[in-house]
C-alpha cells in the first residue's frame, strides 16, 4: 500500500481490488430479469457500463498480474 496518498484511504487497506465484477454481474442479473429487454437503450446502458467494467478489469489485471502499480494510464481511463 503507498504511503504518499491521503491519510483518508488508510481505511480502504485490504478492500477487495475485483469487486466490481459481482456488482456488475448482479446489474446484468437484475436486468434481465426485470428489464424491458426489447427497448434499445437497456441493452446500450447495459454495454457501455460492461465497456466501463471491462476498463476496470483491464486496469486491475494491470496492477496484479503485470505489476504495474499505477495501472492503466488516466487517459485511457
């Protein structure tokens, strides 16, 4: 953990770093179940939030497996 940060992070120490990918899963649960499946705009909601989650797996892929503790650059965040 980097010590340089804001002492208001200090709490966030061993938070799961893959999380997101049951939130996201349980979105796409919940919304196939009680969503309008024939309205377009669920299904564009749905796969720019998946576009963003998969961002998200990119950078944390980035920080575990790779090593790179910065992750992805901000610009492609």
């Amino acid at each position: 953990m980097r010590t340089d940060g804001p002492k208001s992070h200090l709490p966030k120490a061993g938070t799961p770093t893959m999380g997101g990918a049951l939130i996201l899963l349980s979105l796409l649960f919940a919304t196939l179940l009680w969503a309008d499946c024939a309205n377009r705009l669920v299904w564009i909601v749905l796969g720019v939030t998946f576009a963003f989650g998969l961002i998200g797996f990119y950078d944390d892929y980035l920080k575990l497996v790779v090593g790179n503790s910065r992750g992805l650059v901000a610009r492609w965040k």
